[in-house]
C-alpha cells in the first residue's frame, strides 16, 4: 500500500493533516490539505464517507467545503478542508475513507488507517479523458430557422484534458442568403449545469455568402473535459 499523503492524483495530491474531538461543539473533525501542484488553477470536488469500526458508516455534519459543487484552486496553492462527525469520537486503525475525487473522473479511493497513518488500499483512477465529445453538442433548429441559417456538422477537437476546438458548418437557409447581420455563440457547461466558457463570432449580412466554416479555436478550461455535460451553438443579433 502507498501512503495517501505521497500520491499524486492529476497533480492534486490529498494529505490528513490534523483530527481531533471539539469539545465545545460536540464534534470530531478531520482536516485534509488539499494541493494543487499543476501550473493552471484547477476545479477540485471531493465526496466522502467515513466507515468507523467503532461507529460504522458515519454521515458528514455540517457543509464542508469542497464537498458538493467544488472548488477552483489557484496554481500551487492549497487548502484545509475539514469533515466533521457527530458521532465519531476517536480514530482507530482499520477506520476507513471512501473518498472520490470530481466524482471519480479523477479518481475514486478507499483510505485505511493503519498505525495512524492513512493508506490507499484501492485506487481507481483516470489517467486518459474522453476525446469523443461531440454527443454533448446541442442547437436549436428553431432558433436557426429565425435567423435565416441552418447550423450543422459539429465536431470537437480535444487538444488536452483541458482544451478544445469546436467547428460548425453556417449554411443559409434554403439558399437565401440572410438580410441582416448575425451571431453564432458557444457556451460550455459543467456537471453543475453552471456555464464554465462563452464565446461568439459574429458575421456580418454582406460578407456571409451562403456557406462557411466556424471555428472557435483554442478553448481553455478550468474543468477537464470530462466535466463538460453539454456544449450549446446557437444564432444571436
């Protein structure tokens, strides 16, 4: 088994700094500093549940930051997150962590306390993402139709696992070229649902002849692109 503190997960790297009994509110808390040691900020998210020996399965008390909808940290920063539980008075070996890291498409693992040290007894981790993206793309034929256009053949360029390019084809509508000036927007959206990148081109009635390539190039992201659930390419004025 490997020691938690000296493994390093996509350039996060967890370590169980401190616990201990908080008398003054009933609760044991236990600290991990979390790392980031990449050269660009990353979204980090954990979840966890702890497995006492004494207690069993034991539900986190209180909101824990990180826990939930995540956190950006900034190029090699760090910082503490406590769990805190009710119910636990004192660690003892053979306690367990089941811990997933951004919902396991870094890397899900189960921690065991051994000699009062924490170590990964199984690690399930991702060391590739997904470079077939293109079902996550979304338009609106409606909304192209009112614009005189037709938005079609999408497709996405995985760069890394946090870049990008999209390309799209803007037709004019059955071969009327449109009157009026237009815009085609991008926007990218997390597991969250929260929008993570916008962009837009816009064109212009007298230099659109009917048919052109879009490209949005060089898309940067604090989230990988496994954390992309959708990519939507719509028309604007």
């Amino acid at each position: 088994m490997e020691l938690l503190k000296d493994k390093l997960f996509n350039g996060i790297s967890l370590e169980i700094i401190n616990d201990g009994y908080i008398k003054s509110d009933s609760y044991y808390s236990i600290i991990i500093k979390v790392t980031n040691h990449n050269d660009k900020k990353k979204k980090v998210q954990l979840k966890a549940r702890y497995v006492s020996v004494e207690e069993g399965l034991l539900d986190t008390y209180g909101d824990i930051d990180m826990l939930g909808s995540g956190r950006f940290l900034q190029p090699q920063s760090f910082v503490n997150v406590a769990m805190d539980y009710k119910e636990l008075k004192s660690l003892h070996d053979k306690d367990r962590i089941e811990l997933d890291i951004n919902e396991g498409t870094i890397a899900s693992l189960l921690l065991i306390r051994e000699h009062g040290q924490w170590w990964i007894a199984e690690s399930k981790e991702r060391s590739t993402y997904s470079r077939n993206i293109k079902s996550k793309i979304e338009h609106f034929e409606a909304i192209d139709e009112q614009f005189g256009i037709t938005l079609q053949n999408f497709s996405v360029k995985v760069e890394d696992e946090n870049s990008l390019k999209v390309f799209c084809e803007v037709l004019a509508l059955n071969g009327e070229i449109p009157k009026n000036d237009f815009t085609i927007n991008i926007a990218i959206y997390d597991n969250n649902n929260d929008i993570v990148y916008t962009n837009s081109e816009s064109k212009y009635a007298e230099d659109f002849k009917g048919f052109e390539v879009l490209t949005f190039d060089y898309i940067k992201l604090d989230i990988t692109v496994d954390e992309i659930s959708k990519i939507r390419i719509y028309p604007t004025r």
